[in-house]
C-alpha cells in the first residue's frame, strides 16, 4: 500500500488536453453533480453564457482502437515506441503540450493553504500511435507511467498510470469545460470513501507552461491538496525520437 501512495499522489498533478474548449453538462460519468470548475489561481473560469462548444469532428476509423482493459503491459509497451508526433488526433494537435523535459514543482498539504512539503519532480512526454501522449514520471526514488487518449466512443479524455512495481492501475476521466480548462475525476480508487479530482489550466501558447490543482476528499472532507507548476525544460532526447519521423 505504501508504494500505491506515490502514485496516486502522482496521478493527483499531472494533466493534459488541448486549447479548443469543450462545454460538460456538469456531470460526471457516473452522473453525480461536480464542482464548478475554477483556475489554478482559485477565480471563477471565463464562460459564454453557458453555452457549449462541440469538439471538432476527427477521422478516427484507422486509429488503433483502445483496448478493452488497459494493463501495466499494455502502457510500458506504448512507453517503449519511439515518439512520432505526425497526424496526432485533434484533439491533442495544438501543441498545448510540447514533446520534452519537464520540471515540475509541487506544493502539498493537507488542505489550501496549508503546505505541508514542496517537492520537485521530472516528466519526460512523448506522442505515440496517433491518439496518446505517453509520459515517465520521476519523483526521487518514485517512478511511473501514465497514458492519456482521447475517447471517441465515450466521448471524453481518458488517462491511466502505472508503478512499474505494481499490477494495479489508477484511471482517471476527463471532461472539458472553457477553452484551456480541463477536469479529471478519479474513477477507480481501492478506497470507496476517496474522492480526488484534478484541474489543469494551460498559461502559455507555445505549450511550454501549465499549473494544475489536486484535490482529495474522504467523505465530503478535503485531506489532500496540491498545487502544481510544470515548465518545459528541453528537447526530447534522442533516445526517444523515430527515425522515420524526422
């Protein structure tokens, strides 16, 4: 259980998505009521007199399908392809996120404004197959792995993670709201008096720079909250890169 914690705190940070916004009728998958999206800095999110914004129609029949049950194999096996950012999906092609380093700096505790430790962490992202951005997540001695997609049968993000120490598997669901604001809702946890969601805002055009907000409740209470800033450091090293995408 103690491994399972730097994960899940782990998958409480991390977030991606695209700058074309998508309106949500402000329910989960599960068709609970959510929280009323708000930015990193904790100020309402712009909106359009609650209108909504259809995500742009894709040509999706010869993308690789999704699996039926994403494994730990199934997302080590996609962090071994090399990355190729050609034809990537709509939905991730306007370079929100650049392929690369990233430094992250995390702020946590165990509610706002209460900050209990600030940690450093590294994340090496990648495109793979078309439809994923695929990232290794480096946090001292703590590693892992997460896939995100985008869902067109369900018509929302997905985004699974990874220890390679363990068999079990976090996943999270996304859905848009304004422009560069995205909400995840964790949907999987091993506790059932859990809840975390998490909101990513994207400040910079040229993909270089977003913040993110994680938050965890046990039954309506808050028990963990962090805050996240993530800047692009460098270039994708080679080692990662096709030759066939060059």
């Amino acid at each position: 259980m103690k491994k399972l914690l730097p994960l899940l705190s782990c998958l409480l940070l991390v977030g991606c998505g695209e700058k074309k916004g998508v309106g949500d009728n402000g329910q989960t998958d599960t068709g609970s009521a959510i929280e009323k999206p708000t930015a990193p800095n904790e100020s309402e999110a712009p909106s359009v007199d609650g209108a909504t914004v259809e995500l742009p129609a894709n040509e999706v029949a010869d993308l690789p399908a999704l699996p039926e049950t994403v494994t730990k194999e199934f997302i080590m096996g996609l962090w071994a392809k090399p990355h190729d950012g050609r034809d990537i999906i709509k939905e991730f092609a306007d370079d929100q996120l650049r392929e690369g380093i990233w430094k992250v700096i995390s702020n946590r505790g165990p509610r706002r404004g209460e900050i209990a430790q600030t940690i450093g962490a590294t994340m090496t992202l990648k495109m793979i197959d078309r439809r994923y951005q695929v990232w290794e997540w480096r946090e001292g001695e703590f590693l892992s792995y997460t896939v995100a997609t985008y869902d067109y049968d369900a018509s929302r993000y997905r985004w699974w993670g990874a220890s390679p120490e363990e068999t079990s598997i976090f996943e999270h669901s996304g859905r848009r709201y304004w422009r560069n604001l995205i909400e995840w809702k964790a949907v999987n946890l091993p506790d059932p008096e859990l809840q975390s969601t998490m909101r990513t805002t994207f400040i910079s055009e040229d993909g270089k720079r977003f913040k993110v907000i994680g938050k965890a409740k046990r039954n309506g209470e808050v028990v963990s909250y962090s805050t996240s800033e993530f800047s692009w450091h460098s270039e994708l090293p080679e080692e990662h890169r096709s030759r066939e995408a060059k």
